[in-house]
C-alpha cells in the first residue's frame, strides 16, 4: 500500500490532481488487513480523504490474490456511474502498469434499467406514439444493431417511454424468450458472471 499510496508512489505518478494524505493510506491498510484476517471493519472518513481508492485498491488486490468477486456497493446509481466511468478505470491502469495485474468489472443495474427487444418491437408494431418520438427509437433501434450491453443511462429516453420499453419482470420469458440472445440484460448477467468487481446500489444488493 506504501508503494501506491505514498508521495512519488504510483497513483502520484499517475493523477495529476493526486495528493499525499497519510488518512488514506491508513484506510487502504486498514482494509487490507481485515480482508487477510476475513474479519469485518467499519470507516468513517471525511470528504477529500480519498475514500474511493483506499478501499478500491487492497480489496481488488485481495479478490485478485484469492480469487475471490468484489461487490462494491452505492446509494444512488450516479455513484455507481462514478465509479465505473472515473475511478475503476484509474485503478486499473494502476495495476495493469505498476503491479503486472488486471480485473474485469461490470456495472449492475436492477432489471428494469435495460430494455427489453421484445417490448421494443411489439411498441413499434403498434406504432401508438408520435411522431416526435422517432428520434428516440431511432436511437434506441441504433443501439440495439450495435449488440453490446446499454441501459436507461445510456439510451436517453424519456421516462414515459421507457415504461413500455423497459424490461418487466413479471412479463420476462428469461431464456425461454426467442430474442435471449440479443438481450441486453441476459448479455449484462453473463458479464456480472465472470466479473472481478460488481459495482451495485444497496438497493440491487439487498
């Protein structure tokens, strides 16, 4: 932890905007210690101590170690976005430049975050919405072609549309569905699956 978090360490090298505070290696010690020992702990820091990387950084290098998933949990999905935008990715330069390691992560949403193909299609099938809504399901239809995994965040549609878009719990097939193959949701859980690091909201978590 020394080596990362002290002054002319590798996160000093690497972010230009990076300060020593001895708090923060303290943390990351810390929790590096409770995760050898399998024993709990609790933190309370102040904003500006460096929260994220003090824990993101031992409890990545133990799950890698012991081959063991991450959760890290949030109380809102823009601190999920944070994290998996910003941080995470700063940590894996880190470790795949300083200590020869690397990780996959994935962002995990509740269900009703991703589109459902079915509902899409069916919804243009019927075509009961105007015409000023093209644009979004031409967007929508763009990502989809695209057959990677997006969400809520990522199609930028109006929350009246997305209720008849969205995937539905209750109504889902799962795998019995004949568009499984294209479902973004389906695609994200077989990425939560092999994973290093899952970053949820308490709410997904729970």
């Amino acid at each position: 932890m020394k080596q990362i978090f002290s002054p002319e360490g590798y996160l000093d090298n690497e972010l230009p905007e990076y300060e020593y505070r001895e708090s923060q290696l303290v943390m990351a010690e810390f929790i590096q210690d409770r995760l050898s020992d399998n024993e709990n702990g609790i933190i309370e820091a102040g904003t500006g101590t460096g929260k994220t990387m003090a824990y993101l950084i031992p409890a990545l290098k133990y799950a890698i170690a012991h081959e063991k998933k991450i959760a890290v949990t949030t109380e809102t999905k823009a601190l999920q976005k944070q994290l998996t935008d910003k941080d995470i990715p700063a940590a894996q330069k880190i470790f795949r430049e300083y200590l020869g390691l690397d990780f996959k992560f994935a962002l995990c949403l509740g269900s009703s975050n991703y589109p459902c193909r079915r509902r899409f299609e069916r919804l243009l099938r019927k075509g009961n919405f105007e015409k000023s809504d093209m644009a979004h399901f031409n967007r929508l239809s763009n990502l989809f072609k695209e057959k990677r995994i997006f969400t809520f965040f990522d199609a930028e549609m109006p929350a009246y549309l997305w209720e008849d878009i969205g995937r539905d719990s209750e109504t889902c097939d799962q795998q019995r569905c004949p568009m499984t193959t294209v479902c973004p949701f389906q695609a994200a859980r077989r990425e939560w699956a092999q994973a290093d690091l899952l970053v949820m909201n308490h709410y997904l978590f729970f």
